[in-house]
C-alpha cells in the first residue's frame, strides 16, 4: 500500500468536510429526524394519509423532522376527515414537536390577527396564537400547571429544556424495564430487559442541531432469540456485548452491552441537508425493508437529503464492519457503504423510488470514487475492477382515498434473464421481491389499522465472495433479518379503542432454508457464496426446510407523555425436516418504558 497514496485520500476526505462545515452558514430549521418510535411513527402515517396533496411528503425515507411534522398539521387545517382521535393525535405531535419559534411559528407565522403574542416562556421564545384563531388542527403546545421543583417537565415532554435566544436543548430520561417467561419445549425459563439512558437534543442559533442518546442494557431473551445469535454470531441490534448473570436472578443467562447514538445536523442550503452520525437508516414504506433497515447495530454514516419539487433524492456513505467483535484491544476490520435513493411523487398518488448501494473493502480505506452522489455505481464497479458487492432497486407506493397504501419493492442483486427465461434454478439469480397494503380505519373503525405483508428474498442474496463485501455489519443484516433464503407473510393490526391505549395484534408465517453442519444453503449471508452447495437446480427455501410461525398480541398504556406500561403474549413454532431443530415457545411479559421503542423480534 502506498503511504503517500492514502494520506492523500485521507486529506482529500477531510478538506471535503471542512468545506461542508463552512458552507452551513446560511442554515436555517431544524433538519434530525424525530427518533422512529411508538407512537409517534404510527401517528404521522396515519395522519399523511389524510393530507389532500401529498406530494410534498416521501414516506419511504422515514425520515421526519418536527418542522416537517409541524408543517404536516399546518396542512391539516380544516380538514373534515379527522376525527377526535386524530386531534389527540395532533395534540400529542405538537407537544413532541415544541422546539423553537422558528418552529413553532411554522404552525402560527399567518394566525395571529391581534399582532400581540401570548408567550409561553419567559424569554420570550415560544408563543402560542390568540385563542380566536386556534382550532382544534393547531393546538397551542400543552404546559404542566405544576412542573416538578419548579425545574422538571414544565411541559409534558422533557424533562427538562433550556430556551435561549440562540441557543436551545431538551434533556430527558430513557428506560425500559421488562421481565417475563419463556417456556420451549416444557422447559421454562425467565426473560428480562433492563435499559437505562438519556437522550439529549438541541441547536444553536437555528444553525446546529444535534441528538444523542446513550442506552445501557443488561437483556435475556427468548430461545428462538439465542438461536438467532448463535446462527448470525451476534446479538440482534448492538455491537460489542458480554455475558451477563444478573445478582437478582438464578440461573438465568443474558448479555450485557452499550448502545449509543450521535447525529449533528446542518442545512446547507433550503433544499439540501446533511446529517453526519452514528446511527441507523431505514428506507422503504413496509414492515420490512430489503434495501436498508433499522434492525441492525448503529454505524457511522454521513448523509445527504435533497428535496426538490417532486423529488426526494438521499445518499448515505457509512463505514460498517467486516466482522463481528473481536478479543479486547484489536481493531474489526472495516468495509463501506455507499447508497442512495431517489423518491418520486409523480402524483399526489403515486410515488415510485430508485435505489442502489454497494458495499466494498479497500484495505480500510473509503473507495473515493463512490462519493460522488449521482453516478450510478455499478460503473464505478466495473471501472475499478468489479470486485464489489452492488445491488439496484426499484419501489412503488400507490395512495387509494384516504385509507390504503399499496407499496413494494424489488431488489436486484444479480440477475440473468437467459436463466430466468430457462428456469433452472441458477444460483446467481438473486433478487427479493415485497408486496403489501396498509388499511386505515378498517371497516371506518376509527383508528384500527392493518398491515399485510409479503417478502421473499432467493437463496444467496446479499452475499459475496467473503465478509468484505457481503450485506452485513457487525454480523447482522442490514436488510431483513431473516437474511436470505425464505418467503415470509405478516399481518399487522394496530387499534387504539380508548385515548392512549394501543392494542396490537400481529401474525407472521414463514418458510425458510436453514443451514446446518456446515452446508451452506443461502440462508447465512455472511458466508461467502463460494460455498454454495451448487450451481443450478436452486429453489427457493432449499436445505433444511423449516416452516415458523410466530404470533401474539402487544397491549401499551400511555400513562404520561411517552410513558408506557407494555404488555406482551406470544407464541412460535418452528417445524422442521429435521425433528431435532422443531420448537414450540410460548412467550409473558410486562414492562415500564419511557422515550423508547418498543423492541419487537419479529423472525
């Protein structure tokens, strides 16, 4: 490797984020996403559904500011299809979305007919319009009359915020207490999760913007779950972990790890914004996504959003690792990523999106020619030698009324139409199909909500010659969790019968192709595909076929702003060619959690 080759590359990069940092001087609105969690995911759904012209919102790229969110209310306005479910709903999104008078005069900026301000704060930074001009789509910003030592949740979202003129921060708790029983095949034993954190955001003179939050978990899960970390070689969603034996339980087995998140944001010009972190990314409209997903651990990326007329358009550029943890004091090998994704709203029911991403090794270095953001990178695959892992995409989301979305996507990661038109089973033919709708207001039940959904992904996709290129970090897909090799059916019901009471039914079937004693089948996606047990004749689900059903019931309470009392009841079969590897589980559990999803196992 040439010295002077890589210090120029490395130099390069950096004075390329130097000047990004200098150009933010004309930021202007708060650009991070609202973290994707319960309910507030659920309610911007349902809530852009209802919007007359959606051409301004791109679901697929589940990314949500709270100007966005504000904005979305503000379009609301008059709208007769809400009911008063949805005005709570609004209510609630309004009091997540306080942030500034910059924001919060997205919603009023045109509202206030007497020119005198009913300011909510002492330094004169949030207002609420007069109460002429309120209607039930723009509600003021709720307070709490007695916030506690006069300091803590003077409103009901944050425990605690600061509200300079140029300066403005919310700091507030995170937690999740669970405990529960699992009983496989008659042998039963105990399940805990046990999260304590802090999640803090802020900006400086509408400039800056940052979010972070730290978790530390001590967790046992569920059997199907240790076989997923045994199958994969890690733990579901986190990075460098141990094992644990909790002091207050006896013979129960779990791990121990820390998960944290970091974003800075930047507007570099109204149409463009840059998020530069550590974290997650989810593209798509489904349950399920298979072009990137948020299942995974966190990595470092940098990303780029570009909104113009009807267009969409996002890159991310990450560095993930090649393998899974090490023993202490010795570096992971790293590999990188580059995708990007163009979302379209053609009409104002119709959304169609290209994808692409590529996933390489350059003896830890990053391929610099993949950080142009609008190439297509296959050529610069076969440019550079073809020694790369690339993939394209394509998806479709259709609006009917009010009420159901249809939506899809196809990933492409090699494919011969010679051999598709033959049918022979060739192994290169790799490729994952999805297909599903979600129904509002089913039945005009108001706020009872239906998904179906179906994936197949084909033996070997996402995978490469060796752990440099295949479609994982750290060991975990960075698509379906499943990896590869399956087909799968879920249904999902969401209903809120009463204020604050979410009830959530859900079902999935699945039939996949397991590998054991070493065969590699297709299913494991960090094995190299050089491995393959062979080159034609390769159905879908082959090796040890296993069919596995998983359902149950998740009941959440909201006793105060993102506070929930969470309920859960479950049950997964898996039956097998091979009787030794069938399963019956059956799964209890009960928890407390406050500003922090729900984490849901669904494989």
């Amino acid at each position: 490797m040439n010295l002077n080759t890589t210090k120029g590359k490395y130099s390069l990069l950096i004075k390329t984020c130097i000047i990004l940092l200098f150009v933010v001087n004309n930021l202007t609105g708060q650009i991070i996403a609202i973290p994707s969690s319960e309910p507030t995911k659920a309610i911007i759904e349902r809530l852009m559904m209802k919007v007359e012209n959606e051409k301004s919102y791109h679901s697929s790229h589940q990314y949500f500011t709270r100007a966005q969110v504000l904005q979305l209310i503000k379009d609301l306005e008059g709208n007769k299809n809400l009911s008063a479910k949805d005005h709570e709903d609004i209510q609630f999104l309004v009091n997540e979305c306080k942030e500034s008078e910059q924001l919060t005069s997205v919603l009023y900026e045109e509202k206030s007919t007497s020119g005198n301000r009913n300011y909510l704060d002492s330094t004169r930074t949030f207002y609420s319009p007069d109460e002429n001009d309120l209607n039930k789509t723009t509600p003021a910003s709720e307070e709490n009359k007695r916030p506690i030592f006069g300091l803590f949740y003077k409103d009901p979202a944050n425990l605690i915020e600061v509200n300079q003129q140029d300066f403005y921060i919310r700091i507030n708790p995170v937690f999740n207490f669970n405990i529960g029983s699992s009983n496989n095949n008659d042998v039963g034993s105990t399940t805990f999760k046990n999260i304590r954190g802090a999640e803090l955001r802020g900006g400086i003179a509408d400039r800056v913007f940052f979010y972070a939050n730290i978790h530390e978990t001590q967790e046992a899960y569920p059997s199907y779950i240790n076989e997923w970390k045994s199958k994969f070689g890690a733990v579901p969603g986190a990075g460098f972990n141990k094992s644990y034996t909790p002091s207050f339980l006896k013979n129960v087995n779990g791990v121990d790890y820390l998960n944290s998140q970091g974003v800075l944001g930047f507007k570099i010009i109204d149409q463009i914004a840059l998020q530069f972190g550590h974290g997650k990314n989810f593209i798509g409209d489904g349950y399920r996504s298979l072009f990137l997903s948020d299942d995974g651990a966190n990595y470092f990326y940098l990303k780029l959003n570009t909104k113009l007329w009807i267009f969409d358009y996002q890159n991310i550029f990450a560095e993930l690792n090649a393998s899974g943890q090490r023993g202490g004091d010795e570096l992971i090998p790293k590999k990188y990523f580059a995708a990007h994704h163009l979302s379209l709203n053609l009409t104002k029911w119709l959304n169609v999106g290209l994808f692409e991403s590529v996933v390489f090794s350059r003896n830890n270095n990053f391929e610099l020619q993949y950080l142009n953001p609008i190439i297509f990178y296959r050529t610069v695959e076969q440019m550079v030698g073809s020694p790369d892992n690339a993939m394209v995409g394509a998806d479709l989301k259709i609006k009917l009324g009010n009420s159901v979305k249809l939506y899809g996507q196809i990933l492409l990661d090699e494919l011969q139409i010679k051999n598709i038109v033959k049918q022979n089973g060739w192994w290169g033919n790799k490729y994952g199909i999805q297909a599903g709708m979600k129904y509002f207001d089913v039945a005009g039940i108001d706020h009872l909500d239906m998904r179906l959904e179906y994936n197949l992904v084909r033996p070997y996709t996402y995978t490469h010659t060796d752990s440099s290129s295949n479609y994982t970090h750290h060991l975990q897909p960075l698509a379906h969790p499943m990896g590869a090799n399956f087909s799968e059916f879920l249904i999902n019901f969401r209903y809120v019968p009463i204020k604050n009471l979410i009830v959530q039914p859900h079902l999935m079937y699945a039939m996949i192709g397991e590998d054991h004693n070493g065969v590699n089948n297709g299913s494991q996606i960090q094995l190299p595909n050089t491995t393959r047990t062979m080159d034609f004749g390769i159905p879908l689900a082959q090796g040890d076929k296993a069919k596995i059903l998983l359902g149950g019931i998740d009941v959440s309470y909201m006793l105060y702003h993102n506070l929930f009392a969470d309920l859960t009841l479950a049950y997964r079969k898996k039956d097998s060619v091979l009787d030794e590897y069938d399963t019956k589980e059956t799964l209890f559990s009960v928890g407390l959690r406050m500003n922090i999803a729900q984490k849901k196992y669904v494989f």
